[in-house]
C-alpha cells in the first residue's frame, strides 16, 4: 500500500522521463449533504493485462472467485482469453442512470479525503497556484498565549535587549556616562525596575476567511457530460480554496434556469435538474442581493465561480454585465467556466461572445477570468481550467 501523495510523485516522475501521466485524481463519488465537506476520491491507473487462462478468465466474469489453475489444450504462448481494458458502458461498473447521485449500499472505495487533503494534492503535485494575497477580511480563529507583554521588575523570561536600553536610559539620567566614546559599565548602576521580562499573555490570532457562491446553470440544456464537468470542477476549486485559507471558507449554493434560487448544500446543488430555458443574469443579481442584503463584504473575501453551457436567452448579455459589474466592486475573484456542447463545433456561445465583446476581461483581467472547455473533458483539462480562472 503507497500513499496517495507517493502515487502522484511516482507519476510525475514518469512525466518527467516523457511517458504520459497513468494517475488520475478519478471520480468524486456522492458528496455528502448537511454541511459536511468529506470528498471521496478514487485515484485510478490502467494498465494493459495478458490473460493466460480461459478458467480464470470465465470464473472472474461469473464471479466464482480466483481460480488455482487451469488445464486443457494449447501451447505455451496461445492467447486463449481476451478482456477489455475499460469496461463498455452499462457493463460492470457504471450500472445505472449515469448522471446525477447514486443509490444503493455503495462498497470500499480506495482512498477518502477530506477537502483540505485533496486541495493539497492539487496545489502541490497538479501545480494550482497558492494565493500570495488572501485578502484583508479576516475573523477570529482562536486564542493562543504568547511572550508578547513585556513587564519591569518581574516576569518569565529576562528581555536582554530591552534590560541593556533601561540600564542605560537610567545610568545617563545618574551621570555615570558622561564621554559616550568612553564608557565603563563596571560603574552602572542597575536597578530592579531596569529589568525588563517577557511575560505569557492571552493573544487574538486572526485568520483570512472566504465566502464561495457557486453558481450552476441548471436549464435543460445542461444535462450529461456538461453538469458533470461543471461539478467536477466546482468540488475542486473548493477543496482548493479550503487548502489556501486553512479551513476558514464557507459555501453559498446558487441555481439557474431563467430564474435563479439558493439551495442549501452541495447534493441539491449537484442534483436538481429542470427542463427550462437560460437567463443568466438572474443569478448574477441573486448573488449580489445576497451580498448586500447579509452585508457579506464587510467580513468575507468573496469569490464566484459560474458553470454553463454558453446558452442565454439574452443574446446582447446587457443585464448580465450589468450584474457584473457590480459584482467587481467587491469580488476577490470571478470565474467562468463554459462548457460547450459537441454541437457548437467551431462557433461562439452567446455567452461567450458577448462576455468577449465587451471587454471586461481585460479590464478587469486581475478580478474576472474564463474559459472555454468541450464536455468531452478529462480531469486534466478541468484542472487547467481551474488554473486558467485563478491565474
């Protein structure tokens, strides 16, 4: 058994050599809801296996356990049994309905981490960039007990630097330094009260926090590899947020068709699927009535991260930018993931296009980012996404 953080190391050094990555960060399996921030993740490889025996082979496919050998007909060397490498769909794993949660008892999965572990291992060993600035808002995190007061005449531990500025500070007021160029400390005169001391005292430690709006298009164009994408990315910038402000993040849920509704945790937020239309700015104005209305900036550095597909019923984008732009003036951060249908091939969406048109990442490139991916994404290309929209 070998650690995740060793797997990784293993697989960067093959990247290294000029061999392709065989580890991947896998699927995040069901997260859970009421608050709780357990992610499981699955860290999977392939590798190609020659079958030597048809036994083993037939057994394993009923399922009557692993076989102690085989005979029969055939030379050294025959292949007698073949096997995908990657189960087709609806074969094996993957039974069910596809997306959305799943049901049942469920079974052992390789490793579990929690957010704050799988934010590391993407800061660390998939280079995500650390935040060299979290922000000015910061809240209490706890009480600690430092040597920070300092006290004459009584204390833990003796201040030499400060003891050494009192002697001298009194042993000019007494005239015994007359010719600073000449001085004899054989004739200072130290009294208690120039002994200054470190004592313990009780000490307010702050730390920054953040506040995260996810914001999901649900319309009935999202269904499928879209959401999934989406989702994917979403859990992974959350975990990698958690890493940067040690713990100290909070969550907001936010949904949209062509109206916009908060949900209370990540399984409402990953499941509820509708069949209306788009109105994106919808959600950009929910969250920032929620901004202003809890008064959110004044404690929280915020950040937004939207999935969609591109679609928009509002084709000039007016009221979205709008919402925008009232959204920068105190954001840390915005994020834009599109995710494109196969079916958009080489065209623009219409969010895409006026998102571009009006220039608004490029002026704002320090505090709003997008990126553009196809739905037919693996993990690494959602982890560049991620770089793309914190760089």
């Amino acid at each position: 058994m070998v650690t995740l953080d060793e797997l990784l190391e293993r697989d960067k050094k093959r990247e290294q050599d000029g061999f392709k990555r065989k580890i991947r960060i896998g699927q995040i399996a069901k997260p859970g809801s009421g608050g709780r921030e357990k992610i499981i993740v699955v860290p999977t490889t392939v590798e190609e296996k020659l079958v030597h025996d048809d036994i083993s082979f037939r057994q394993q496919q009923e399922g009557e356990g692993d076989p102690t050998g085989g005979t029969g007909d055939g030379q050294e060397g025959d292949v007698i049994g073949e096997q995908p490498v990657r189960p087709e769909q609806g074969e094996g794993e993957g039974e069910g309905d596809g997306e959305g949660p799943g049901e049942g008892k469920g079974g052992e999965h390789e490793i579990e981490a929690n957010a704050y572990e799988l934010g590391k291992v993407l800061s660390q060993d998939f280079e995500l960039p650390n935040l060299k600035d979290k922000g000015k808002k910061k809240a209490l995190a706890r009480y600690v007990y430092d040597l920070t007061d300092k006290n004459r005449g009584v204390g833990q531990i003796l201040d030499k630097k400060a003891t050494l500025k009192k002697i001298v500070e009194t042993n000019m007021s007494l005239g015994n330094i007359p010719d600073v160029s000449t001085i004899d400390t054989t004739r200072f005169i130290v009294s208690p009260q120039d002994l200054i001391y470190r004592i313990l005292s009780r000490e307010k430690e702050y730390e920054s926090q953040a506040l995260v709006f996810f914001v999901r298009d649900y319309s009935g164009s999202m269904g499928g590899k879209v959401t999934q994408a989406v989702v994917s990315q979403h859990v992974m910038l959350y975990s990698w947020l958690v890493y940067q402000y040690e713990k100290q993040v909070e969550t907001r849920f936010i949904l949209h068709d062509t109206e916009a509704r908060e949900v209370s945790d990540f399984q409402k937020y990953y499941s509820y699927k509708v069949a209306g239309g788009t109105k994106v700015y919808t959600a950009f104005k929910l969250v920032n009535e929620i901004v202003e209305k809890e008064n959110l900036a004044r404690d929280y550095n915020i950040y937004v991260f939207h999935g969609t597909d591109g679609d928009d019923w509002e084709k000039d984008g007016k009221q979205t930018l709008a919402e925008i732009e009232k959204m920068l003036t105190y954001v840390a951060r915005i994020g834009i993931t599109i995710v494109e249908h196969a079916y958009v091939g080489s065209k623009q969406t219409e969010v895409e296009k006026y998102i571009n048109r009006s220039g608004i990442l490029t002026k704002h490139s320090h505090l709003i980012k997008m990126d553009v991916m196809a739905e037919n994404v693996d993990d690494s290309r959602i982890i560049q996404g991620i770089k793309n929209l914190i760089s």
